[in-house]
C-alpha cells in the first residue's frame, strides 16, 4: 500500500487573496476557523501550516479557485450598493444588521463614490448568497420584504390566503 501524500502548505498570498475576495478581516478569519487572528496575520506573511490547509480550503474554497485565477476584489460605487440592496428587496435596517454596520455607515456607503473594497467584496458575496437557494431548499425561494407592500395589500394578501383555506 502507497503511503499517503502529506497536505502540502497553502500559499499566504493566496490566503491574503481570497479573505480579500470575501470581504472578511483576518480576525473574521480566525474566527470562522478557531485560530488565532495572529496565525493567519503569520500564515499571510509566509503559508498556511499543512494541517490547517484543508480547513482553509472548506471555509474559503471558492474565493481560493477564484484569487488563483488571478481575480482581485472589485470596487463598487455607492449606486450600485443600493442597486444591489433594492434588487434584494432589503431596507437600510436589515442590510445594516447583517453586515453588522450601522444604519447612518450604509446610508454614507450609499452615497459615496466607492466604499471600501473589503466592504464592498462582503456585499457581494452576501448578495450572491441571498440569490443562491439554501442546501436542501428546492429553487431559489425569492422572497420580497414586507416593507415594499402597503398594509392594504398585506391585508387583502391575508384575507386572499384565508378565503383559499375554508
């Protein structure tokens, strides 16, 4: 029986590369993987250990093809965030909640010539994801938020849905 290959080492700049593809700090990255933020801060500056290589393969495994293949983040102007966030069917509120930021910091996002490109590769990653159905979802249930309906049409909407149950 062939002895089994060890893992090899997993470049830095590749690591640095696609964290920066997924819009995540070195300290989210950390995170994610139960790791020191001065690991990955060390891993960046030369490679990642072999044994942490397929765990970093499992979290970030597609910004890894992607940065490999030479794709960098791209920057995104104020317009096209709130493009984004109107297609999704999100209010300031609930878009500010899930990239953790405050309302007023996405309204300033919204208006500015460019938000920053960290920020701005975590937006599209966190829009592809809601156009992405959840595993074990058939299709992709597109959901509207309730704040783009009048309280008429919920209403009549509710009153529709009992009328087809009796």
């Amino acid at each position: 029986m062939p002895p089994t290959a060890k893992p090899q080492r997993l470049s830095g700049a590749l690591l640095r590369a696609a964290r920066e593809l997924r819009g995540w700090s070195q300290q989210r990255v950390a995170e994610e993987l139960g790791a020191g933020r001065g690991s990955v801060a060390a891993w960046e500056r030369g490679t990642v250990a072999a044994q942490w290589r397929t765990t970093v393969e499992g979290l970030l495994g597609e910004e890894l093809a992607r940065a490999e293949a030479g794709e960098q983040p791209q920057p995104m102007t104020g317009t096209e965030f709130r493009g984004l966030r109107e297609g999704a069917g999100l209010s300031r509120e609930e878009l500010a909640i899930q990239l953790g930021v405050s309302v007023a910091t996405l309204s300033d996002w919204e208006i500015s010539s460019e938000l920053p490109l960290a920020r701005a590769a975590e937006a599209r990653h966190l829009f592809a994801a809601m156009k992405s159905p959840e595993p074990g979802r058939a299709g992709s249930d597109e959901r509207t938020s309730l704040s783009a309906y009048t309280l008429a049409e919920l209403a009549e909407e509710i009153a529709r849905r009992a009328r087809e149950e009796s």
